[in-house]
C-alpha cells in the first residue's frame, strides 16, 4: 500500500514533468538578440531553446494576450459594450474609440489583437472586469492558475504604468500555450484583416508581419512595443504537424530571431508518438499481462539523436494477494510507463487495470433466470 500512494503522487506531477526536462534547451547557431526568449513546443510545453527566460522584464503590449483570452473566456463576445470617456483618452497605440460609442466585445478584441488598441483594453477592462482593477485582478488569478510565477500585471495594455508590470519570455509562453487551446483566440490571434459589424464599420489589418508577409508557417501571435519596454514580441508558427511559440523581449531584430528559431525547430525536431492510447502491448508480469490500459497517446518533440537514445520502463504495484482489485483501486492508476533519455525522464503516463468485462442481462433474461430459479429447472 506505501508503493501505491507513492506512485500516485507521481502520477499527479506528470504534467509538470516534461517541461523540467534538464536536456531540453540546446544551442543553436546563430546570435539571437533579444534580452530574454523561448522557444517552446505547444503541446507538450517543452522548452526547446532559452536565453534569460525566466528573468521578469517589461512586455508591453503582448499583455493584451491575457486581456484578449478573459475577454473571450467571459463568454460575452456577443454583447455590446458602450466606450466609457476614460477609454477614450487612453494614450498609445488606439482605435481612437470615442466616448459613447457603441462595439461588441468581440469587435474590440479584434481591434485589442490586430491593431493593439490601448484603449479597446481599457473598454474590455471595465465591461468584462467591472474596472480596470478588478480586471487587472483577474489577469493576475489568471497567471496564478496557469502557473505564471514570476508575472505580476498593474494595467490590461501593458504601458508603462507602474515599474513592476513584468512578465518573463517562460511564463509568456505558457499564457501563449494556455490561449492556443481556445479555438476563439487562435481565430483571432490568426486573423490578418478584419471588418466590425455595426453601423460604423472599421476595417483592422494585423500588425503582425510574421502573419501577414514574412513567414509561411505563421499562425498568428502579438506585437508589442514601449520606450521602456523595447520591442516585445510573441509568435506561433506550425509545420508538418509540430507547433512552436517563441517570445522575445527586448528585441531590435525580433522578426529574424523569430523566423530562425523557428526554422531551427521545425529542422532539429519532430513529434514522436511514445505510446498509443488503449491496450499495452509490452511484456509485463503475468497478472498484467494484457490487461494494462494507457489512457491517451503520449507525444513529445524529438531530436533525431534523443530518438536513438529514447528508452522506456515500466514500474507496476505488486498484485493484490487475493488476484483481485476492489472497484476503487481500478479507477486508480497501478502503475505508470516512464520514458527516458540517458536516464533522465522526459515524459510519462499513468497506466490502468482493465475491469474483465460481464455481459450485463436484459430484464427478460434475469426474469426468466428468476422463474427457472423457482421452478426449479436450469435456465437454457
């Protein structure tokens, strides 16, 4: 019973595993100029190349990506949102709003996304948020739930309001990671023009220019620039079935540093499946033998070298000694597949008992088994 509750606790870190991974980050052969990048692979969040990745520093518009996925997470992209004069005056990049003015949620989150409107953060701020700080609350429960641990944010534009606003290229990434799994804000982050609806039509085109000129794999991202904060800058770009983000901050060469660890990942790695969901095939212990279940498909990005080195190990409870589990225990795991490279674990899964299956008795048949019972006649 001590190695089960040990095991369990394991498997309640898996999540966490993959992004730990100490032979993630390599070198790559070129300067990359930004004080602090990443370049991370989306689904499984690991960390493919880093410099200062986790020091907080200032990052500017590239704030509106939490601004953008409350917005649409509030559920009230539909409903019409009247400009309040303190939007209005908002200073900085803008849609120029004008108090009074009428636009849905998800007209401003477009403008927020593809035109970086100051003041559409301001307007989302205090529909969705009820003021800019109670909005600017929910930013930071936000960050806390996804696990954005060295990000602190004072305003929902990311001006240069207050010294600590400050986020890191890691924990940008993760928000990116986070907001890529809602197909509203991929529609939006990946939108190159867009008309509001309403009686006063504004047209936006992204500024983006990875998405919009320079890069064929891009899948959309977000700008962002202040005096203090220099040029920021996220992106997503997919190929071939293998999705990266990289952030850079503080970067004068953003656009090229973007492209080129882009194509150094999509070159250097691919998704490998590790083990299929459904029926373990592996040999194991005769009492598992067959009988061991893998909840879903396990993939992680690989380098062609870390395939060749990629091993794999089962660790497994000992059997019950009466042969049988109760039903709580096949809800739980009984043991987990572990894969390795050089002996440090890269990624796991847990793995199940499979329940043997009793065809269940129509109503008639469990009748007819009864009155067979107190015939006293075997039931045919």
């Amino acid at each position: 019973m001590r190695n089960k509750t040990i095991l369990i606790l394991l498997v309640g870190l898996l999540f966490f595993v993959h992004i730990n991974y100490a032979g993630a980050k390599e070198n790559v052969p070129f300067a990359v100029s930004g004080q602090g990048a990443i370049l991370m692979e989306q689904e499984s969040g690991r960390v493919l190349y880093g410099k200062n990745e986790h020091q907080p520093l200032k990052i500017a518009s590239i704030t509106k990506i939490m601004t953008a996925i409350l917005a649409i997470e509030s559920g009230k992209l539909d409903e019409t949102v009247v400009v309040s004069k303190g939007a209005e005056g908002t200073e900085g990049s803008s849609l120029y709003l004008v108090a009074g003015e009428k636009l849905t949620l998800e007209d401003l989150v477009y403008g927020l996304m593809l035109r970086s409107g100051n003041d559409a953060a301001m307007a989302i701020a205090e529909y969705v948020g009820g003021s800019a700080e109670g909005f600017v609350y929910l930013m930071n429960q936000k960050a806390e739930e996804i696990g954005m641990s060295n990000t602190l944010f004072r305003n929902p534009h990311g001006l240069d309001t207050h010294p600590d606003h400050l986020s890191t290229a890691f924990d940008m990434a993760l928000l990116t990671r986070y907001a890529m799994e809602n197909e509203r804000y991929k529609k939006v982050s990946s939108t190159k023009d867009y008309r509001t609806k309403g009686d006063y039509v504004r047209v936006f085109h992204n500024k983006n220019r990875l998405l919009t000129e320079k890069y064929t794999y891009s899948t959309g991202g977000k700008t962002g620039y202040t005096k203090l904060a220099k040029r920021t800058l996220v992106s997503t770009a997919s190929k071939d079935g293998l999705d990266l983000i990289t952030v850079t901050l503080n970067d004068s060469n953003d656009w090229d540093d973007h492209m080129n660890l882009f194509n150094w990942g999509f070159d250097h790695f691919e998704i490998k499946t590790l083990v299929e969901s459904g029926k373990l095939t592996s040999k194991t212990d005769v009492f598992y033998e067959g009988k061991l279940n893998v909840p879903h498909t396990v993939k992680f990005p690989l380098s062609k070298q870390e395939s060749n080195e990629l091993h794999s190990s089962l660790t497994l409870i000992e059997p019950p000694q009466n042969g049988m589990f109760t039903s709580t225990q096949l809800t739980e795991p009984v043991g987990k597949l572990s894969f390795t490279i050089n002996g440090e674990e890269i990624e796991s899964t847990p793995l199940y008992y499979d329940k043997p299956q009793v065809e269940e008795k129509t109503f008639l048949q469990k009748m007819k088994q009864l009155f067979s019972f107190i015939a006293g006649v075997n039931p045919s």
